[in-house]
C-alpha cells in the first residue's frame, strides 16, 4: 500500500512539473516586457532564455535532492547520438544538409535580406529549446518517476518511459494547435509524433545516462524541421511541393522499435538512475 503511494506523488509531481515550467517561464516572461516592452520584438529569444534559466534552476534542485542528471563521458554520448539513435542521426543530417544546400547554394536570392539573421535566430533558439526541454523533461521528470531507487521494477521503468512521453507531447500540443492554418488532424498527429520522439528520448536517456546525447538529437530534430520549413515555403511559393510529414513519420516509426528493443533488452540495473558515473 505504501508503494503504490508513494507511486501516485511521484506521477503527480510529475504531472506537475511541466505547467509550473510553462506558467512561471510565461510569468516572468510577461513581467520582462512590461518592464520594458521593446523587447516584444525579441519575445521569441527572450522566452527561450527564461526557460533556459529556469531550467538550470531545475538542474541544481535535482543536485540539491541528490537526484541523478547523468554521465557525460564521450562514450555515453556516442553511443546514444551514433550508435543506438544512428537512423534518427542521419535523418536529421541528410535533411538539414540538403534543405541548407537547396536554400543557401541553389536558392538563396529567392529569400529576403534578413533571411541569414532569422536562420542564426532560430539556431540558437533550437539549441536553448533543446537545452530545456531535455533537463524538464528528462532529468526532472524521469528523477521524479524514478529517482535513485535501487529496488524499482523493470515494469515501472517501461511505465516511467511512457509517462514521461505522454507529458512531452502534452507540453507541445498547444504550440501545435496555435499554428497558423494548422488543422486539428495534423495539430494531434504531431502531438502523437511528439509523444514518440519523448519516449525514444526517455529510453535513450535512461540507457546511456548522458543528457547531452538527447540534448544533440532534440536539437537535430528541430532543426531539421526548421531547415525543411524554410525550404517548402519557397517550394510552394513558386509552384513546386514537398510533404514531410511522411518521412518523419517513417523515421519515428523506426526508431520506436529500436528504442522498444533496447528497453527490454537492457537489464534492469542498466537503466536506474542511480547507475552515475562520477
């Protein structure tokens, strides 16, 4: 009976850890451009910088609890960016490359003169983006589902993977119902998307223990749907198409299976929190 407590506040805190990442991110957010409202123009970056701080606030609360936030050997890291998540790498490589060939070499002079500052923009906003959202995400929620519990089940593991990518997706399905045309179809199917991507991520996370490996590839993935955007946009623009959706859908497919076979396969010992290099 104890347990099954102790399970329910740790899925609530959980729970709660994502709309108190938002709200406070928003909160300060707010009072920033009231104090000084010129800074609406840069709201974007200034959004992402809150919740980057907040975020390493998270990271030294985690230390404070004596919570886990991982390894960060080359190893570790090489092995989740390059060997347990290679497919997924070299999707994002080959269309980041490509989609910056097609606008820097072939295309360039169909796009505006502050085309160059908004890429550098949205580059560093993917790096703070994926910066935060992996500490949340990952660090904060998996220490809460599973902290350093050396007696936790191979069940709750698989259970705490699952959670913890429902919360991912749920984090970004307002984003995805705010864009402009975005039909309801496709705002759920990329929350579903989303809610993969977090559980490939859990899984890895938990294998290697390196943050920075999910950190990489987070920022792979957005920036690779970033890169294809600003390429479709001027495909459609002169008459041409291009859909992604197919590709990402295909590559996540994949990648689910791996990540599902590298969970249960690993022993249990394997993939506990308490399992730092230090």
């Amino acid at each position: 009976m104890r347990d099954k407590i102790l399970d329910y506040k740790r899925y609530l805190a959980a729970f709660l850890i994502a709309p108190l990442f938002i709200i406070s991110g928003r909160l300060i957010l707010n009072i920033i451009l009231t104090v000084n409202p010129k800074l609406e123009e840069y709201s974007n970056i200034v959004g992402v910088v809150v919740a980057l701080v907040i975020g390493l606030i998270v990271v030294v609360i985690i230390l404070l609890c004596k919570g886990s936030i991982g390894r960060f050997t080359l190893k570790s890291y090489f092995s989740g960016v390059f060997f347990y998540m290679l497919p997924f790498t070299l999707f994002c490589l080959y269309h980041i490359l490509t989609s910056m060939k097609w606008i820097f070499i072939d295309n360039y002079e169909r796009y505006t003169e502050h085309f160059l500052g908004d890429f550098i923009t949205e580059l560093c906003i993917c790096i703070m983006v994926a910066i935060t959202e992996e500490i949340v995400c990952r660090c904060a929620v998996l220490n809460c589902l599973l902290g350093r519990d050396n007696d936790i089940s191979k069940k709750k593991i698989v259970a705490a993977c699952i959670y913890s990518a429902i919360l991912f997706g749920l984090i970004h399905m307002p984003g995805y119902f705010a864009e402009n045309g975005a039909s309801v179809a496709s705002a759920l199917w990329g929350t579903v998307l989303a809610c993969l991507g977090g559980y490939i991520f859990a899984v890895i996370y938990l294998k290697t223990k390196n943050i920075f490996s999910v950190m990489t590839l987070h920022f792979g993935w957005d920036f690779a749907l970033y890169c294809k955007a600003a390429m479709c946009k001027e495909r459609y623009r002169f008459g041409g198409s291009y859909n992604f959706t197919p590709y990402q859908t295909a590559i996540i497919v994949v990648m689910v299976i791996i990540a599902t076979i590298v969970l249960f396969k690993s022993e249990k010992e394997e993939l506990l929190l308490k399992d730092n290099c230090s």
